[in-house]
C-alpha cells in the first residue's frame, strides 16, 4: 500500500532524497523550487492569471513544495493532499498554517468538491503508483480543476541515464515505474484533457549551471533528467 509505503519513509524523506541527489550537485530544495517557478511562467505564456489561485499539491508528502509554491504564487489558496497521514503530520510541523492538508483514500475520490481548483500540481509523484490507477486519479483531478484550470504533472524522465541511476539507488522509489513523457501525455489526454504539453527540464549539473541559461531553449528535447506534462480542463 502506498500509504505504508510512504509511512515508512516520511522521517527520513528529505536525507534519502539528499543522498542520491549527489551526483548532481544539487539539493532536494533546488528541485522542489525550480518546479513552481515554471509553472508560473507556463501559466504567464498561456495568458493564464496567476493571482489569487486555488491550488492543489497532489502528493504533496512532507511538504517540500509548499514554501516554493507559496513563493511564486503569494496569494494563493494553498492545498495539500497526500496518502500519507504521517507524512501530512510531517508538513504540518515543518510549515504550519500555509495550507489546508488532507488525507486521500488510495481508493476512493478525493474529498474535494467537483471544480473546486485552479490549478492542480503533481511533483514526482504518477511513478510510484499503480498505472491501473493512474486513469482514475486523472479522471478525479479533472474532475477537481475548474473549466479552463490547469494541470501540471513532473515527473523523472527515464530516458536520462542519471535519473535512472538516481531512481535505482533510492530506497523509497523501489517499487518506482518510470514512464515516459509521450506515454503521460497519453494517458493525461485520456483522462479528458486537452492541449497537452511536454517540457524536458534539467541537462545541468551544478558544475555546469553557467549554461543553465541555455535550458530555455532546450525544453524540446528528450534527454533532460525531469520533465513536465501541462494540459488544461475543456469547458
């Protein structure tokens, strides 16, 4: 069960992730941060208003997305919502009051009403679970977005050699299936979607982040090591 599964790993969540992000010389919070900072822009680009947004963090775990959520998007309703009850706890403790936490059921809808977000955001989260599930959660978080709302999904890209290196040797990302950016897209449109988006992110380490400037123009390729899927909800 997932819910066991991320219980077990909640304490030491932030060290494991510390740990096998090594290689790339960054920490767990450059890549919790980088990850609302694009969504901000995608949004900005497509015209959308990123004021005063309802936003949920699905699986959101021990809340390493929050503060960066609340960074880029000041005046936005904040929600998280996690399988994890310990996990929730967790980010309780670590950012209180700065957003409404939930337990999800690894079965049953979400306890949201229908249309009830803007935006819905989904950090590295599809690839731990079942992909039998993984219709009926994006039916359910349709279901969530209000007309014309967003959803973005990150997630690692297996195509890259070092996130596979990186998934392979993290303890809490054993039962972990990679999928592909075309494959998500797919799935996403299935769900109700429409006007899907693929953006490839991270080609640098640390050590060569002078040419970070250059990943701007680099979203189109396949190789980086995270990518993220954007579509929106039809009327």
């Amino acid at each position: 069960m997932l819910e066991q599964e991320f219980d077990r790993f909640a304490e030491e969540y932030e060290q494991l992730h510390a740990k096998v992000l090594g290689p790339s010389g960054e920490s767990p919070a450059f890549f919790a941060a980088y990850k609302p900072a694009d969504m901000r822009r995608h949004l900005a680009a497509a015209g959308a208003s990123c004021a005063a947004l309802r936003l949920l963090d699905f699986g959101c775990g021990v809340g390493g997305s929050l503060p960066h959520l609340r960074n880029e998007f000041p005046d936005a309703e904040l929600i998280g919502v996690d399988v994890s009850r310990k996990s929730l706890d967790i980010a309780e403790r670590r950012y209180p009051g700065l957003a409404k936490l939930v337990t999800l059921s690894e079965t049953d809808a979400m306890p949201l009403p229908q249309e009830d977000v803007d935006v819905a955001f989904s950090s590295c989260v599809f690839h731990h679970i079942p992909e039998g599930e993984h219709h009926r959660i994006l039916v359910d978080l349709r279901r969530v977005i209000r007309p014309g709302g967003f959803l973005f999904v990150f997630e690692h890209n297996p195509l890259n050699a070092l996130t596979r290196r990186a998934v392979d040797a993290c303890a809490f990302d054993e039962n972990a299936v990679l999928i592909r950016a075309t494959e998500l897209t797919r799935r996403v449109l299935t769900a109700g979607f429409q006007d899907a988006q693929i953006r490839y992110r991270i080609f640098f380490p640390r050590r060569l982040k002078w040419l970070r400037p250059l990943e701007s123009a680099l979203t189109w390729c396949p190789f980086g090591a995270q990518y993220y899927v954007a579509a929106r909800r039809g009327a």
